[in-house]
C-alpha cells in the first residue's frame, strides 16, 4: 500500500508541475499512468484524473491570482460554454467503450501537440485602444486585459469571442468524456482563436478547469467511479506539483513551454492510441 502511494503521489507531483505550466490540468499524466502503469480501468482513472484536475486549478489559480496573469472575466465567462460541455460528455462516458475512450484521448492530445508546434512562433497582435462599435462582446463584457512581464505590464485585446465560446463547448465535453480538464483545447481556443497571450492563456486555462471538471466529478462519484484510495495521494501530490509549476511560468519563456507542452502530450498520445488499438484487437 505505501508502495502505491508513492507512486501515485510522484506521478501526480510530475502532472500537477506539467499541468500548471501548460494548462493542460494533469490528467494527460494522471491517465495514462493509472491505465498503462498500473492497469486501472479507465473509467475510475477518469474519475481520479478529474478530482486531481480540480486540485490542480486550486493549487495553480491561487498563484496565478496573486501574480495577475489571469484574466478572471474570460474565464467566468467562457466557463458557462464548458460546464455545460462537460455535462454532456460525461453521460457519453458512462457509455462509450473503454479502449474507444483511450483512442479518443490519444487523438485528442496528438492534435493539441501538432497544433501546438505550428503555431510556437506566432505572435500576437500589439494592443490598440477599442474603436467604437467594435467587438461589441468584447467592450460589453470588458474583457480585454494586461499582464506583468519584467518590470512593466503589457496590454492585450480580445478577439473573436463567439469562436472561441464554440471551442469551450467542445473542450467541456472533452473534459467530461476524457477527464482530462480539456486544458489542451481551453489553451487553444483562448491563444489561437481569441489570441489571447499564451502565458494568459494557461493562467486563465488553470482558473477554468476546476469548475468544469467539478460538473463531471459529481456524476461519476454518483456513479462510484471515484476511488478514495486512489484520490488521496494523487490529490496531495497534484498540488505540490502545481505550486512549483506555477511559479515557474511566471519567469519561464513561452516558446519553451510551448515546446515541453508538445513532446509531453505527443508521447503520452501514443502511449494512449496504442493501448486502445491493443484492447479493440
């Protein structure tokens, strides 16, 4: 028993650090270890990975708050797009097949990945005061915002708000389905699509998945596909993880997150793909 706990809690410490840093909540890390590693059914892995995704936003927003990198209307506004995402993907769960759960999952990461390395050198627009009449969403719901970078903070618009509310619906039910927190497609929709900073990005991503892994955690808890003796050490080390990758980001580069983002989730996706093909052959 001590054994598996401290697996359990070195492998959630390594999630919580790469989920804080990338945005992406732990559970590309949490899965794979609970159904490669030590051959748990996917379906309580799912349950764990959301209760450790929720940890994780706890752990990581805090900090992020503090620092002000988060932009706190995004992401209550873009929440109401995941939460009721994330609702529907979990009745899919409960089911779909246990190996197509695993293909999904991979696939989903092997695109964030592939995205991810096409777009590393993008840069965004530089910031202009709003025109009258324009981004109606955007001026209405004040959206736009600044982050500190060094000694001075840097001014960013918002862009294309219905698009990347679309993009959040899908990332709900990926979190639902998955229980990944959808951190991936959430970091996506807010830096390519509303070209949000990417640093603003994975702050907001943090704040966000908590409460739309919560709308799923509950129905699989109802369900009894969360293990208390598998929560518990992934929980603790989760949130010692997501500390020090919160602190981290803020004096890391973009460009070099971007690249750990990629090579974690293009690994953990092949891992991934390749246990679901087994199982359905």
């Amino acid at each position: 028993m001590i054994t598996l706990f401290l697996i359990l809690f070195a492998g959630a410490l390594v999630a919580g650090l790469l989920g804080s840093m990338t945005g992406l909540g732990g559970g590309v890390v949490i899965i794979p270890l609970l159904t490669i590693g030590l051959g748990v059914d996917i379906r309580y892995a799912i349950g764990t990975s959301l209760v450790a995704v929720i940890a994780t936003s706890s752990g990581a927003a805090i900090a992020y708050l503090k620092e002000g990198v988060t932009n706190i209307r995004i992401g209550m506004f873009l929440e109401i797009a995941t939460t009721l995402g994330a609702i529907c993907g979990t009745m899919l769960a409960l089911i779909a097949p246990t190996h197509a759960l695993a293909i999904i999952f991979g696939i989903v990461l092997l695109y964030s990945a592939v995205n991810s390395f096409i777009n590393r050198e993008k840069t965004y627009p530089p910031y202009r005061e709003p025109v009258a009449g324009e981004h109606k969403i955007t001026a209405f719901l004040r959206l736009d915002g600044s982050y500190p970078s060094g000694n001075k903070h840097i001014l960013y618009n918002v862009f294309n708000v219905g698009g990347g509310f679309i993009v959040m619906v899908i990332a709900g039910v990926l979190s639902g389905l998955l229980g990944i927190g959808s951190g991936a497609f959430k970091v996506i929709a807010m830096d390519n699509v509303m070209k949000i900073p990417y640093k603003v990005s994975s702050a907001t991503s943090n704040f966000m998945i908590g409460v739309t892994a919560a709308a799923s955690a509950g129905i699989y808890f109802s369900r009894g596909y969360i293990d208390p003796v598998l929560s518990m050490p992934v929980i603790l080390g989760i949130l010692v993880g997501a500390a020090i990758g919160a602190r981290t980001l803020i004096a890391s580069k973009t460009r070099n997150l971007k690249i750990l983002f990629s090579i974690v989730i293009v690994l953990l996706a092949i891992e991934m793909i390749y246990n679901g093909i087994t199982k359905l052959v």
